[in-house]
C-alpha cells in the first residue's frame, strides 16, 4: 500500500524584491512546518520521495519539516514544475516517482494541491476529510492519501483520502 502526502506550504510573507517565488515562511509559518514534521514523525508517515517546488516557501517548508524528522527525513527534489502547477501537472510529477518509494511527500503550491486532492479522491475515501479539504485548505494543511499500484497509473478517483489535518497552530 502506497502513501502520498500532499502539503500546501506553511504560511508565507511578502517579498522584500516583490517576486512571488521568493517569498519566506513568517515565524508562524516556521511553527506550522515543524509540527508537520512532528505529526509525521509520530504517526509514521516517513516519505522514502519528497518532491518540492522551487519556490522559497516551499523549499522553507521541506527544511523546517526535515529538521524535525532527523534521519527520517529525506532530502528533498526541487522542482519548478511544482511552482503554482495545476492538477494535471502536479499529476505528472507524481506520476514519475520511482516505484521503490512506498510514501511521497509533495510540497507545492494553492489552488493545485487542492485541485489534485480532490481529483484523486476515491469513493471510498472519508467524507469528513474530503469535505474539509474542499471548504478550506490553509497553509500546511496536509492530506494523507493510500491507494495500491504504481506511481504511475495514480490518476482521477484512485487513492483513497485517510485524513486532512489542519496545522495545530
């Protein structure tokens, strides 16, 4: 059984230069990334992949969440892809993980991973966690998908979502 992990990053700032990409996590948002570290680190969700836009929020996020999970963490794979990708291309990029990885951790970007979630949301996924994720996904919500098969074939109505967990802070 595979685990997929979608992140919004945790909660950003304005840009001192006024490009969007550069944008860093407030204080706030350094919290966020560290207790979504935490709750990965104890409930197990360790990723083996963890793919991240090159964005300098996101790539913050990955940061503050690794430095949490120590040796569970994993290095993470920028790409520009990911920076404000709709569904299909966040899609893609999922799709080309290698299939020795049984979780992946995707870091990325509004409205796309909201998007993604909901089309790859099961029949059998919670109604509780779908309706949530729909109505509101703030930085560093997380959704924890599972689904059987290959990275590869993951595509519309395929994993079934297990929980959406809103950031404690």
């Amino acid at each position: 059984m595979k685990k997929l992990l979608v992140l919004r990053h945790a909660e950003a700032g304005m840009s001192f230069t006024g490009e969007d990409r550069s944008r860093n996590l407030t204080a706030h948002g350094q919290e966020q990334a560290r207790g979504v570290g935490q709750l990965l680190l104890e409930e197990e969700h360790w990723p083996e992949v963890t793919l991240v836009s090159d964005a300098m929020r996101t790539r913050q996020t990955a940061i503050w969440i690794g430095s949490v999970m120590g040796e569970r963490g994993t290095t993470p794979y920028l790409d520009s892809r990911l920076y404000l990708g709709d569904s299909r291309t966040l899609g893609s990029v999922v799709n080309e993980t290698p299939e020795t990885a049984e979780t992946l951790l995707l870091i990325a970007h509004m409205p796309g991973v909201q998007e993604l979630s909901m089309a790859l949301a099961s029949m059998a996924s919670e109604e509780r966690a779908v309706l949530s994720m729909a109505e509101h996904w703030p930085p560093g919500g997380l959704a924890i998908f599972t689904f059987d098969g290959p990275w590869a074939e993951l595509d519309h109505r395929s994993a079934d979502l297990r929980e959406f967990r809103r950031p404690a802070l």
